[in-house]
C-alpha cells in the first residue's frame, strides 16, 4: 500500500515532465533540394537545414545559416526579454520564433537536444536518492524484521502469561506493536519530498541536479546571480516615455 501511494504521489508531481514534454513541436520544416518540407521533428537528423518562420517554435538545437530574428527563450533562462539572433547564433529546441524568418543547420536532436537534457535532469532528479533516504532505507531493513519479531515474541508472552481471555489480549498487543513501530512514514516521507520538490521546482523553472542538491540545499546562505535581469517579473513594464 505504502508503495502505492508512493506511485500516485510520483504519477501527480510527473505533470511538470509532461507539461515539459508538450513544449516539443511535433513537426519541423527542412530544405530537401529546392523544396522546403515538413516532417516530424524525431525525423529532423543533424546537418539539416531547417525553416523557422515567425510565431513558430523550434524544433531542433542548431546554428542560424541565413536570416535574422528575436527569439524567446524564456523556458530555458527565466529571461522575459526576446534575445537577438544572426548568423552563427545558437538556436534551441521549444523556443519561440518572434517575427523573423531564417535558416540553420541542426547540430543536436532528439535526446541530444537542450529540451530532452532537461526532462531528463528532472527526471533523474526524481528518481535519486539523496544521503538521508539511504539511511532510512538502510534502517527500514533491518528495522521492519525487528519489529515482527518483537510483535511475534509479545504475542506468545500475553498468550501464555496474560490474563483471560489470552488470545484477545496477545492479538491486542501483537497489533499495537506493529502499529506503532510501523516504519512507513520513514520509508515513504523522504522520496515523496523529494518528488514532490523537484517537480514543483521544475514549474517555477527551477531545475534540481539531483536529490543530494535538494538536501543540502538548506545551507545555501548566498545566491549568486549570473546577469543582470535574472530578477524579474517577467512582465516588462513601461518607466519612460
């Protein structure tokens, strides 16, 4: 039963991974000769020339050939402001295409891409297991035993020594030892935390290497920020006119 809630709670806080997932254009249009066509992105293979036309998502990481735009990067980096892109410049998978057109050669795709290392990031995440949970796992193994044989050792001494009636009261006590030295909550609290962080963490975009990060995390008493504008609303507002 314990591993069944555990199942559910990991099957409800997956949303992030899939809400991750649907960012992932499912169709990509490629120069073939002098044609543009489309075709499913899984399809796209490194070396392709690839189309972006405007307001549509990119479907593979790549290098811009020809054309210049804006680009929105913001679930990749938190910036709300679209970031200039030329010739040579670094394109993403599931980034949105402002109003420019251009061309670029597909370098990364399908697992490779920047998109598919972050469900995966998250989804490794999920599945760690940070210090604290091996211990408790460690102790659940040899405390679960211990805590039979002591509930079987406290039947036997309430069946043959206890007052009447000796069945009832040994079966009272046998259950109330199991009960109350019932080791679930140590063994299902730490993963379901930690499941619960990491993908209320990819949410809000914040993304989580591994369970041990998310555990010393509590030391954290400074926090660098790489540039300026990480800081942000996300909602650019008019200052002057």
């Amino acid at each position: 039963f314990g591993r069944y809630l555990e199942a559910r709670a990991k099957g409800r806080t997956s949303e992030a991974i899939r809400n991750l997932m649907q960012l992932q254009p499912q169709k990509a249009v490629v120069v073939r000769g002098d044609q543009e066509v489309e075709i499913p992105s899984q399809d796209v293979i490194p070396g392709d020339i690839v189309v972006v036309r405007p307001g549509s998502r990119i479907a593979v990481d790549g290098i811009i050939t020809s054309g210049t735009s804006t680009v929105d990067e913001s679930m990749l980096t938190g910036e709300s402001l679209p970031v200039q892109k030329s010739i040579d410049s670094p394109v993403f998978s599931a980034t949105i295409n402002y109003e420019g057109y251009f061309k670029f050669r597909a370098t990364k795709v399908g697992a490779e891409t920047t998109l598919s290392q972050i469900i995966k990031l998250v989804q490794d995440a999920q599945g760690s297991k940070a210090r604290v949970q091996r211990i408790a796992d460690q102790v659940s193994s040899y405390f679960i035993p211990a805590v039979i044989i002591i509930a079987l050792a406290t039947f036997v001494l309430w069946l043959f020594a206890g007052p009447d009636p000796a069945l009832t009261y040994a079966l009272l006590n046998m259950v109330a030892v199991l009960v109350i030295a019932c080791p679930c909550a140590l063994g299902l609290a730490t993963p379901t935390a930690i499941m619960v962080g990491t993908s209320k963490g990819a949410e809000s975009g914040i993304l989580i290497r591994t369970a041990e990060a998310l555990e010393v995390s509590r030391n954290i008493d400074t926090i660098v920020l790489d540039k300026t504008g990480t800081l942000t609303l996300g909602t650019p507002s008019v200052t002057d006119v």
